[in-house]
C-alpha cells in the first residue's frame, strides 16, 4: 500500500487527505486570512517565486527553492519577473545616478 512520508499532509494513517478536503481547508484559511483574490493552492507555487525574486532572491535562490533541475527552467518560467526586476533596476540606478549628480555641484 502506497504512504505519504512524514513531511506531508495526511490524516494520521499514512493516506493523503483528498483533493476537496485540502481545497476546502485552504479557501477557509484564505477567508480568515482576509485573502480576497481567488488564488488556487497550486497558485502558491508561482506566487512564491515571483514574491522571492522581487524581494532580492536570486534567480539561483528560486531554482533551488522550486527543485528545477536548471537553473535555465527557471530563467525560462519566469523571464517576465527578470525583465521587471531589470526595469526597475535600471530605474533604480538611473535615479541614484540623478542623485548623485545633483549632490555633486
């Protein structure tokens, strides 16, 4: 008979809870949570990336977070949140350089 190891969620005998008890749970925590937007739990995945890469993490960070085997599956999936994250750097080292010219006179 298949197990679920320790680490994941289960009802106490070894079997996994079922797709709509883990559904139902989830738009629970979300409502008293105040989480308004409907968000899927497989949803979490992609969101946890996105917010890691925009706080700072590296792209090498995430790859290892998420399991990718490459670091260029990655890259691949989430190229849309690299060229963001470059915009604002850009703008952001534009606007320092802005400063420090103003600062130099």
């Amino acid at each position: 008979m298949y197990s679920i190891p320790s680490r994941s969620a289960h009802r106490g005998n070894g079997l996994p809870y079922s797709k709509s008890t883990l559904h139902r749970a989830f738009i629970r925590i979300c409502r008293k949570a105040g989480i308004k937007k409907h968000i899927t739990i497989h949803g979490l995945r992609p969101t946890h990336a996105v917010l890691l890469l925009e706080s700072g993490a590296s792209l090498k960070d995430v790859q290892e977070r998420l399991g990718h085997k490459s670091i260029q599956t990655t890259a691949d999936v989430y190229a849309h949140v690299s060229k963001k994250l470059e915009e604002k750097s850009v703008d952001g080292y534009s606007n320092y350089m802005d400063y420090a010219q103003l600062n130099m006179k």
